[in-house]
C-alpha cells in the first residue's frame, strides 16, 4: 500500500496509544461491512430530507470510535457537514452548569467538512453559502457583479433561505443573525462577523451582552441547545450540503452522573432527540450515540433505567447471533473473526514497514501464530477486544523493527507473549493445550 509517512504515522501512533485516527482509516478498515452499510442508509434518508438515529453499543476497545470516525469519513465525502463531541464530566446534554451548551461548543467546534475535515468549519461554511449564492445568481443572471441588479437578486436569495428557518423554534432569531453576517460579509465587516459566529458558538454569556452587541435578545443555553442543532441542520442543506450528521461518543459519562435525577435529565434529553428524528420533527438530521452494553442496558444507572427510552430500544424476540436485526435503533457490535484480525494486522504490518522503510520480515505463519496466542487467553473469547490485538502487534512490530536480528518464532515462544497458553480453554485449544490450525 502506497501511504503518505504523514498519514501512516498517524495512524500507527494512533493505534499504538489505544486511539482512534482521524486520517487514514480507510487504509486498516476491516469488518463491519455490516454496520457500514445500515449507517449509509440512515445517510441515504437523511439526504432525502428524513432523520436518524442509532447506538452503537460495544465494550471497550470493540471498534465503537473507530466505526464512527469511519462513517464520518464516509459522509464528508458525501457533501454531509459532521460534528463530534465526547462525552465528559463537563459536557453532558443536560446540565444547570453549562455542560449541555459545553456539549454544544463541542459539536460546533468540531463541525467538519471535506475541505476542513480537521474542524473549525463554520465560518467556512457560511462564507461559501454567501459566495455559492453569488456565483449562481451570475451564471443564472448573466448580471456584471457590479450591477445594482445583482446585488438585489443575491439578497433576494439569501432571504429566501432565512425567511425558511422562520418558523422553527429560535428560527426567527437565527435568520436575523445569518442576515446579519451576510451583511457584514458584504461590507467587508470582519468584526460584525466575528460576532455572529461567537454567537453561533453559544460564547455569549448573557443576553444582555449579546443585545448590546447584535441587537438579539437570546442566547443559546443548556436548555436549548439541540434547537439549534436542528436549525443548523435545516440551514445547511439550504446553503448546498447534504445534511448534517451529530457523532456523540463516551455515552458511559451520563450512566457515571451520581445523582439519579440529573441522569434522567440527561436521558430525557436523549428522548426528545429519539422522538423528534422518528417522529419527523427534525429534517437532513442525522444522531449516532455510543457507548457500552452496561451504560445502555443496566436498568438502575443505564438508559434502560429511564422506561419511555427502554420501551423503545429494547432488542425483539427474533434476534440472535447470526439474525441481527440492523434496522433496530441499536447496532450491537460483533467481535470480529480471527480472520478480519489477521488481515488487520498483515495491514499494519505493511503499513509498519512502509513507514519506518524496512523489508517486512514477519510471515504470515508468525502472524496466524500471533493471532492464535493473543486469542488463546484465558477469557479472550469474551474479553479480547481489537484495541488490545493491535496495541500488541505494533509493540511486536517496534521491536522486531528496532532488533533486526530478532527471531520472531522464538519471540513469540516466549513467555511475554504466551499468556499461560497451556491453560487456555475453548475452542481455540486441543486436548494437550497446544493450539489447532484454523482456516485463512
């Protein structure tokens, strides 16, 4: 695989702190064509002007993050604008200390596009509204840009996508703010412009600060803030993107709130998120949650202790391994094969090499071998997740790179990587304890 060193060292360095990339993930996706492709037709709908929303439910180091950092990549490339944010002590979704709008600073700091997918895209995004809208009156008009007409018929348009946004809920005060950046932006007014977006960002701390200001007499508050997102997301399918897509990640925050009330707070919240994209009160909006079994399903702390939320996010009768239903609102990941392991780390091991610029000496029987003894622990069947796999191989990559003499099959015998292998149980072990062959 060709790689730029940039991206493989990203991603190496990623994986070898138990993170997930932001770049290059496209080049160590493994698996998860299934889930893949249920999130791609939540994409699909929401372009059509429809709504998510969907958990992603798997234990730590499972492959939650990296799914969603995947389909991030994947809608930006669709023309979607995505905002993440992790959950945290300081940002919940509802809060009486600032960490709902805290969770919303987040999102909008992280707001990303395919030409800034780093973040930081808002001020991006509404000057290319702006321009787009110009750049289509004069091809439409035929008008000089000078012309008195043409700066009519601009106005006319971008009032037609503000006077849209009327009528949702804080819609008249969000319109009066887009009308007053293209104004600024129109008087080359940077300073005007800054403000609105400080708005936007929900910076202000006081009505009364962003009245003196802006002359609007609202600001948005832990109360409120996901009425904004809904009008974010209706104004950007207006200014020429598909829609918008809102990655929340660390759901296990919420499930760790001492106070009970407060966590129902929260859950409440998650509620009113759920029934508005079910419910067609939200439009080109997609939701994706993560976090772990426990934090979802323990019905004293998790989001099944609150009813209305159970009710409707329970798993059926009909599901089993092997008979998913992927059109649920809850997508359980799957442990992924020996097999997908072995390809993912023949990937980073190639990557590995590229990077560091060395002739790739481990074989694939060093590689099976390293899969059967990492999945040889005891309680790896239902334990082991990909993070710990891939931490493991890199270190095994690092020193073989760093020793080049390094017997990889003596290494491997060692008993730093045999993890009490004669202990092992299950299938992954014969009667004498040594491991059978599986099938590549």
């Amino acid at each position: 695989m060709k790689i730029p060193k940039r991206i493989a060292n990203t991603v190496i360095n990623s994986l070898k702190g138990g993170v997930v990339p932001r770049v290059g993930l496209p080049y160590i996706t493994v698996g998860r064509e299934t889930e893949i492709n249920a999130l791609l037709h939540d994409v699909e709908i929401i372009a059509d002007g429809g709504a998510s929303f969907r958990f992603i439910v798997g234990k730590y180091g499972s492959g939650k993050s990296f799914l969603l950092q995947t389909i991030r990549n994947y809608v930006m490339d669709r023309n979607f604008v995505v905002a993440d944010a992790d959950l945290s002590p300081e940002r919940r979704l509802q809060g009486t200390k600032g960490q709902g709008l805290a969770t919303y600073k987040e999102l909008i700091r992280n707001l990303s596009t395919k030409t800034r997918p780093e973040g930081g895209a808002l001020t991006l995004i509404l000057d290319r509204w702006i321009s787009g809208v110009q750049s289509e009156t004069a091809a439409e008009s035929g008008l000089d840009i000078q012309d008195p007409a043409f700066g009519k018929l601009v106005e006319k348009r971008i009032f037609e996508v503000v006077n849209a946004l009327n009528e949702m809920v804080h819609g008249f005060d969000f319109a009066r703010l887009l009308t007053i950046y293209y104004r600024s932006y129109l008087d080359g007014d940077d300073e005007s412009k800054a403000k609105v977006v400080k708005w936007f960002r929900g910076e202000y701390a006081t009505k009364t600060e962003a009245r003196a200001e802006l002359g609007v007499n609202i600001i948005i508050t832990d109360d409120d803030w996901y009425e904004y997102i809904k009008l974010f997301a209706a104004f950007l399918q207006k200014a020429g993107y598909s829609g918008m897509l809102i990655l929340i990640d660390e759901l296990v925050n919420i499930y760790k709130i001492p106070n009970s009330i407060t966590r129902q707070y929260n859950y409440e919240k998650i509620l009113t998120m759920y029934n508005d994209t079910l419910q067609g009160k939200a439009s080109y909006l997609g939701i994706i949650m993560s976090g772990t079994p426990q934090c979802i399903e323990d019905t004293r702390r998790g989001v099944y202790s609150y009813e209305a939320l159970r009710s409707r996010l329970a798993e059926g009768r009909f599901a089993r391994d092997g008979a998913r239903d992927m059109l649920a609102p809850v997508i359980r990941l799957a442990p992924l094969t020996y097999e997908e392991m072995l390809v993912l780390i023949e990937k980073l091991a190639d990557i590995h090499a590229g990077l560091f610029g060395y002739a790739q000496t481990l074989t694939q029987e060093d590689m099976v071998r390293f899969i059967q003894i990492e999945f040889g622990r005891i309680g790896a069947d239902a334990n082991i997740t990909p993070r710990e796999v891939i931490r493991d191989f890199i270190e095994l990559l690092d020193i073989v790179f760093q020793n080049p003499g390094t017997d990889v099959a003596e290494l491997l015998q060692s008993e730093g990587f045999q993890y009490a292998k004669s202990q092992a149980g299950g299938e992954q072990a014969d009667e004498d304890g040594e491991f059978a062959e599986f099938e590549i």
